[in-house]
C-alpha cells in the first residue's frame, strides 16, 4: 500500500482456500463486492521472487489465485504466475472533486525550481477561482493544449526535447514527456501536490497471453 511517501506492507489477505493440489485462493477482508462495482483482473509473471510473503496487487485486492508449496502453503518463486482481483477506485467527477491528497503536505510534491520564477505567477492566473484540486487540474490541462503544440514526430516521447524553462519560455512545441513535466509543475505551484509516473500502461501486448508486459 502507498501512502503517498512509501510503500507498506498491507496484510489484506485473511483468508485462504485451496482450490487444487497446486493453487490457492485467497481472500481479502470486508472484499465481498458490491453490485455494479468495476473490477479490474491482472496476471502477473514474475521474473523474479518476491520478498517473503508479499503479493502485489492493484488497486483494491479482493482475490488472487497463487501457487503453493509443497504443505499447501502460497508460494511465488521465479517463473510463478498468479492472478488478482481488484475493484476500481471511483474516479467519477463527484469522487474528484472531493478528493484530498495524503500526500498534500508532502513537501517533494509541492517543489517548482528556481529556474521557472514566472511560474506560481502563472499557476494563481490560471486556477484562481477555481473551487478544488480537479477544477485547478482541469484549467491547467485546458490550457496546455490550446496554448502549446504537440510534437508529434519527435522520436521518442518519453525524452523531453524542450525542457521546462525552453517550453514554459516560448517553444510551446513538446513531447508528451514535455507536457507532462509542465503539468505537474503547475499543479505544484498552484498547490496541488503532483509527481510524474511513468511505466505502468499500456506497456506491449503479448499475442501469446492477451496480456500487457
């Protein structure tokens, strides 16, 4: 579980049921389900083996079905596949526009360099009336896209090829990792903790397993 700073151990899993000689079911606590709810199904194929007793999951677990050991016990070790059921959290407008950050005070969230002084300037004129956390995200959103041009033949996406003080400074022409870096500085600097997150999805379909890597 991340709490904004770190990652912990969540001892979400209560219960286990064996299902076969060689798989386990286990079962989150108060994870019943309710009607309607999303649910969101991952395979994992681990590359190497886990620290003792943990299992990754996302989002909010509800099962997973892992291999065990010789006494019946869960066991992943190197080469293991297992699966997990998680349910979404909700991300409706109504959820959003409540939301409060754990990590609000977290001072790393909040850092804008000294090199982009025009910059809360900008941050105040762009969310000054705006009420909450996702109508201050929206405004800088909306304004990154009509003010800046999207470059879309630059080789690789993930490399900036203006940087913040090139972009913010008059290129206005960037990759995603370009737009994506100035929009949590404005975020920042409007006081919305923000940090950039790469590598989670899509990833690359594997026609084999229907699975993304």
């Amino acid at each position: 579980d991340f709490d904004g700073v770190n990652w912990r151990r969540d001892n979400v899993f209560k219960s286990v049921r064996r299902l076969s000689a060689d798989r386990v079911m286990l079962q989150a606590s108060g994870s019943g389900g309710q009607v309607g709810e999303a649910f969101y199904t991952q395979t994992f194929f681990l590359s190497s083996r886990p620290s003792a007793g943990a299992i990754f999951t996302g989002y909010s677990p509800i099962t997973a079905v892992a291999p065990t050991d010789l006494a019946g016990a869960p066991s992943l070790s190197d080469g293991a596949v297992y699966q997990a059921v998680s349910s979404f959290p909700d991300f409706s407008v109504e959820a959003l526009k409540g939301a409060r950050a754990s990590s609000r005070l977290e001072f790393r969230y909040h850092q804008v360099p000294e090199s982009l002084p025009g910059l809360g300037r900008l941050a105040r004129e762009l969310t000054g009336l705006a009420r909450n956390d996702l109508d201050r995200t929206r405004r800088i959103i909306s304004y990154l896209d009509t003010s800046y041009e999207f470059d879309a033949a630059a080789e690789d996406q993930l490399v900036p090829t203006a940087g913040p003080v090139r972009f913010f400074g008059g290129d206005r022409k960037g990759t995603s990792m370009d737009f994506v870096t100035a929009s949590v500085l404005l975020a920042r600097a409007a006081g919305v903790p923000a940090r950039l997150v790469t590598g989670y999805l899509p990833g690359r379909l594997d026609p084999l397993s229907g699975t993304y890597v």
